[in-house]
C-alpha cells in the first residue's frame, strides 16, 4: 500500500535519506529503527506527504504523492492518521474536543453521534470519564493515549506512529506498545511505526525495517531479522549484550554427564534480562546467541554442563518457578 | 468570534488607558501652543483631528500589535513546535484556513472597532484636560469639533485601521508559522513579529497619508 522507491531526501544540506527503497505490507505491524539521526521521523512523513523528497517517488495505494499538495493530497491523506511523538494534542482543546476533532472538521459530524463514538475510542484506549481534561492535566502516557483515541476514531487505514513511547517509564511504554498491538489486532489496519525501544519491538511488529547511512539495511520479519548475520545490525539489536527472544524465558535447562537434564530456576543459573512476549508456535525452533559476558557471575555453574555450543535454544519444557511469567518456556544453553 | 474576542475585546482596556493619556496630552501640549496665538477655541478641532486622522489608527495598531499580536506569533508558534499544525495537516485540513484565517479576519474587524473607541475616548480625554482643567469654553470646544471634521477624515482613518489590522495580523500569523523549532526561535519570532508590524504600520500610515491628502 505505500511504497517508496529510490526516495533522497537533503536537510541543511546534509543527506538524510540517500535512495530509500521500502514497501510497507499491507495490514501488518512494521517498525522502522536505526540509530538517532539516521532520518527516521523524516521517512516517515515523507510517507504522509509532510516532506517532498527531493528525487523518487511516494506511492500510497497507485497514487504517487510526492509532487501533490493542496486537494488531492488531501484526499490521500483522508486513509492515513498519525501518532506524534508528543502525541501533538491542541492544547486549547479538551481530551474529548481533541478526540472529535476530525470528526467535526473533516466529516463536519454533528450531533450525539460526535459523543458516542469519541466515548467509545476512550473507553478503549483506557481513558473513560477523561474527556474533560486538558492535554496540560495529563501526564505523558494519558496524552499518547489520547493521541491515540484521535487517531483512530476516523478509522484509518493507515496509523503512522512516531516514536509512541519517548519519554515514557518502562511499564507505561509497554502499556501503550500493548494497547498499539491490541488496537491493530482489532481494526486491521496497516501500522508503521518509528522506535527505539529494542528488544520490544520485535514482540510486536510483523516486520522490521533498518535504516542506515540513509537507505534500508534490512526488512524482514521480527523473527529472520534478529537471525542475521550483519555485524552491525546485530550489535545495534544486541545492545546491552542481550537479544530478544520470542516466548517467555522461564529458566535455564542444566544437562549433566550422565545425560540427564532437569530445569533450573533461571535465577540460580544463568541470568538474561527477563522480558515477557507473545508465545510463538512450540513448532517454531529458535537459536540465538547470548553472550555469555553479560551473565551474572553464577553462570559459572553452568561449566559443570558438558561442553556443547553456545546457543540458546527453545524447547518445550514445564513451567518453572519464574517470576512473572506465564509461558511454558525454558532455554537450554549448551556449551562449546 | 472567538479570535474577535481576543484581539478585539481583551484589547479594549489597554486602548482606552492609551486613548485616554493620549487625549489628555494632547490638550496639554496643544492649549499652550495655541494660546501663544489666542486661539485656544481651535483646541477641540486640534485633537479631534490629530486623533481622527493619525493618533487613533497608529497608536490603536500598536497597543493590539504588542498586546494579541505577540500572543498570535506564540500561539501558532507553539503549535508549529509541538506538531499541531502537522497533526492538522495529518487530518487533511488547511492550517492556512483553520488558524490563520479567523485571525486575518477578526483583525481586520476589530482594529477598526478599537480606533473608533481610541477617538472617542481620546477627543473625552482632551475635553477632560481642555474644558475642565485649562479652563477652554466647553461650546468652543465641541463646535471647533464639529467644524473641522469632515466625513473624509473619518474614513481615511477608518482605511488606515483596517490596513494596520491586516498588516498586524498577517505578519503576527506568519513570523509563527514559520518559527524554528526551538525555545529560542519561538523567542526570536515574537520579537521580530512585534517589531515588523510596528515598522509596517507606520510606513503604511506615511503611504496612505500621502494618497488620502
């Protein structure tokens, strides 16, 4: 549905995009990273016609937007709504003004239909009786939320999201992440998203595209894109010495000489940073590298395991007594 | 209505402090020149006219430039900063005709309205000063009035204040429009907002004084 092909973009003279080839599935979750300044955010309006490039061409369905501005412009963008990094609330506005926005202005909707469906999109987006406040009463993930409301209560075809959770503490930025996922699982719409925060990304998008030097490094699903073997994609996704993992990590599965294995508390064996996803198939089989380096200093009982390579890999084991989590998950690390 | 509101109404009461000072003066500095010629009954038409045909439009221009002229350029250059304008972009709606549109409109209204009250208020002001302090005859001030404003007085200074609307406006508008995106852009823009439209004014008052005379 949008598709962006040879696409250069200068900004003060320095180059940001460099001849971006990207196609964006239709219907799917993709997010686009990369390192600060790579032109991200600049993309991604050159996706919604904000930015004319300087050469190539925007295609959004078999409508080419680069050279159009004013009516027919406008007309693409009726299929497309946005979510800013500061959620771009009108501040003199209430919550529930902000929400029936479009609706009044684009649709020129009147009437009690206006109030129904703007309470509904807050109900969803958790911020029922809200609809009173100003954007200058909410704290940051309120107003995501709220940018969030008014970017679907047009129900769009296409939700660009600009770095959704900036700014926000770990657990807020996971509820809006769950409430992005739950809302595109729902409505089907087609979803690019801008983000840094790694490894979540990979939990909740269908694809993953990289940007680097100002052209896509790569674009593949979640799951091929933390197998490759680019030495610098890798090291971008496996900052702090962890990779993200689908499934739940629950514990460590410890093999002795005699063959036997049992499953071990993860906590009293090797520990990786824990994060909960979305199960995968048990079918799929997974195998990643963990750096041993970031272990804590109790993975050194882990040498008393016969010697085997130093891949992760899923099996299906009973749960464990790990905290917090509900899979039915444990890795393996065999050394080499 | 609501930008009318807010450049119109909420400037009346620096604009009557103004007028009102500005009359006073006026009958102040004026009673003694003309005295030296004893024609202190001509103080009425002395201010009536200075008011009517200069005071009232420029001196009104500049107390709404610096009072919701400045306020426009922040407003829309916050907006500018935090992405509101792009969101309105994002909806498909004109920023052009959402913002800044009611803002041309309502200054080219509602200058005018605050000149014609900037010269009652100053031409009161005089009489306050003129008549009642200075001691000039109440009939000769009031008839000096009546004979020496003539209707192409009147709407020279209404041409005048409807041109300073739309400059202070217009200007105001885009310097907020197109601030960069920083504190102090946001700053900068202001300033330069304010200053512009005060130099734009009074070029344009020596422009149309030029044409109307």
């Amino acid at each position: 549905m949008i598709k962006l092909v040879g696409v250069e973009k200068t900004l003060g003279g320095q180059p940001v995009l460099q001849g971006i080839d990207l196609s964006i599935p239709v219907g799917k979750l993709t997010t686009i990273i990369g390192r600060s300044g790579e032109g991200k955010s600049v993309l991604l309006k050159h996706m919604i016609g904000l930015m004319q490039p300087d050469r190539g061409e925007v295609w959004v369905g078999d409508v080419e937007i680069s050279r159009l501005s004013g009516t027919p412009l406008n007309d693409v963008r009726k299929q497309f709504a946005m979510l800013f990094q500061g959620a771009a609330l009108f501040d003199s506005l209430s919550v529930f003004e902000n929400v029936a926005f479009p609706l009044r202005e684009k649709l020129r909707m009147k009437g009690p239909e206006v109030g129904r469906r703007v309470e509904e999109k807050l109900e969803e987006v958790g911020l029922a009786g809200m609809g009173h406040k100003f954007p200058a009463e909410l704290s940051g993930g309120m107003r995501k939320r709220a940018g969030l409301a008014r970017a679907l209560v047009m129900e769009p075809e296409i939700i660009l999201f600009d770095e959704p959770t900036t700014g926000l503490d770990p657990l807020m930025a996971k509820s809006i992440h769950d409430l992005i996922v739950t809302m595109h699982r729902r409505f089907g719409f087609t979803a690019v998203m801008v983000s840094h925060e790694i490894p979540e990304i990979f939990a909740i998008s269908d694809w993953v595209a990289m940007l680097r030097k100002g052209k896509i490094a790569l674009m593949a699903t979640a799951a091929e894109f933390q197998r490759t073997t680019d030495p610098e994609i890798h090291e971008f996704i496996s900052v702090g010495g962890t990779v993200a993992l689908p499934g739940s990590l629950v514990g460590v599965r410890r093999s002795t000489k005699d063959g036997k294995s049992q499953v071990g508390d993860g906590g009293r064996r090797v520990r990786v940073r824990r994060h909960v996803v979305p199960r995968v198939s048990v079918d799929q089989a997974r195998e990643t590298r963990v750096d041993r380096r970031r272990a804590s200093t109790k993975s050194r009982r882990s040498s008393t395991a016969p010697r085997g390579s130093n891949r992760v890999r899923r099996s299906k084991s009973p749960a464990s007594k790990s905290a917090g989590s509900e899979g039915l998950r444990s890795l393996r690390i065999v050394r080499r | 209505m609501k930008q009318l509101h807010f450049i119109g109404y909420r400037s009346t009461f620096v604009v009557v402090l103004t007028a009102g000072f500005t009359g006073m003066v006026l009958a102040l500095q004026g009673y003694y020149s003309l005295r030296k010629f004893g024609s202190e009954g001509l103080l009425g038409s002395a201010v009536a006219l200075s008011m009517i045909r200069e005071l009232g439009p420029v001196l009104a221009a500049l107390m709404v430039t610096a009072r919701a002229g400045s306020a426009m350029t922040a407003e829309i250059g916050i907006m500018r900063i935090t992405e509101q304008i792009d969101a309105l972009d994002t909806m498909a709606i004109n920023p052009l005709q959402y913002l800044v549109a009611p803002k041309l409109v309502a200054g080219v209204l509602g200058v005018p309205l605050l000149v014609a009250i900037f010269d009652v208020v100053g031409i009161y002001g005089g009489s306050l000063v003129g008549v009642d302090l200075l001691g000039v005859s109440e009939g000769a001030y009031w008839n000096s009035i009546e004979s020496a404003v003539e209707w192409k007085d009147v709407y020279g200074g209404i041409l005048k204040s409807i041109s300073f609307g739309l400059i202070v406006s217009w200007v105001c508008c885009y310097k907020g429009f197109y601030t960069r995106q920083s504190a102090e852009g946001l700053g900068s823009a202001t300033t330069e907002a304010v200053v512009l439209s005060s130099v734009l004014i009074l070029v344009g008052d020596y422009v149309l004084t030029s044409v109307l005379l």
